[in-house]
C-alpha cells in the first residue's frame, strides 16, 4: 500500500513541476533536470527512463513533505 502512495505522489509532484515550468519540456528547468540526472546519456530501454522519471518524482514529494 505504501508504494501505491509513493506513486501517486510523484505523478502528483510531477503534474505540479509540469504546470509550475507551463508544460516547456524543452526549457531550462528541464534542460538542467536532464542533464544533472542523466549527464552521461539518457538510460537505454523508455522502462528505464519512467523508472528514473517516478523515482525523481518520489524523491520531490519526500524533500516536500518534510
């Protein structure tokens, strides 16, 4: 149960920053998100990527809640 709550938390923290940055994918926020995390190249499989992508979700909604 408790990680069916950790998902919903990062897709929720991961709408917020998406609305926060007006959806721009390419601008800068996200231009440094990529490559602070994926500086050596973007993981090879999509499963990887989504992965990585709601991890980084959870990671945000746990430095929010305090």
């Amino acid at each position: 149960m408790n990680r069916v709550l950790d998902l919903i938390g990062a897709v929720y923290e991961l709408a917020r920053l998406a609305i926060l940055t007006r959806f721009r994918f390419k601008g800068p926020y996200w231009t440094w998100r990529q490559h602070t995390a994926f500086g050596r190249g973007l993981p090879e499989s999509r499963r990887e990527l989504l992965a990585s992508v709601l991890e980084y979700g959870a990671w945000v909604r746990r430095m929010r809640r305090g």
